[in-house]
C-alpha cells in the first residue's frame, strides 16, 4: 500500500548537482526513518544516506560525506537528496526506501522502496 515515488535524476557533468526527491503516500510518513541507496552498473546496491523520522539524525556513506545532503519535509511527505560536486562513480540508479523505526543502512530493515530514479554523471 506504501507508495515512493522519486524524482530529479538526470544527466549532469562531473562536479555538477542535482536534488532528488521522493514521494511518499499510504504509511504514517512522520513516524519513520527514510534512506537513500544506490546501484551503479554491474555491482551491488549500496547505502547512501539515512534520517531519522524527525530530521535529528543523518547518517551518510563515506563515499558521499561532505557532497551529498539528506533532507525531509514531514508535511509534504518527502524526502529529498542534495548531491554537489558529483563524480562519474556517482552513477546509479538511486533509490529511495523506507520502514525503519531507526535510521540505519541496512538493506533489509527497509519494507518499502521507490521504483529508482536514473543519475548519469558524464566526465
């Protein structure tokens, strides 16, 4: 019943931005934590980003700290990743999932995902 729907991906030179953002409807928004993971090609999906229900806690992958911003706006039930000075190995297609009461980067814990939003960044 859960419904994500994310937006903002595109095609973008390296050292460029883009905000993606995702949709939620069908669950009680407010009381958990979202994430953001991705799945460049040929390799496995892989943590990006988590916040916790009210905003207090973010968590980012190494690979991302300092680039990419996770954000959430309760009462428009979205979610919403800020990604400056993007790298080729940015490439993947992002997701963006949710479930947790906590937020964490493991895969499993969340139950519901968004159909992926496609992020090309060019040399």
């Amino acid at each position: 019943q859960v419904q994500l729907v994310e937006s903002g991906g595109g095609l973008v030179q390296a050292g460029g931005s883009l905000r993606l953002s995702c949709a939620a409807s069908g669950r009680t928004f407010s009381s958990y934590a979202m994430g953001w993971f991705r799945q460049a090609p040929g390799k496995e999906r892989e943590f990006v980003a988590t916040i916790s229900s009210g905003g207090g806690r973010i968590y980012y992958a190494d690979s991302v700290k300092g680039r990419f911003t996770i954000s959430r706006d309760n009462a428009k039930n979205t979610v919403y990743l800020q990604m400056n000075i993007l790298k080729p190995e940015d490439t993947a297609v992002y997701y963006c999932a949710s479930g947790p009461g906590r937020p964490v980067a493991t895969m499993p814990l969340y139950d519901y995902w968004g159909q992926g939003t496609q992020v090309t960044v060019s040399s």
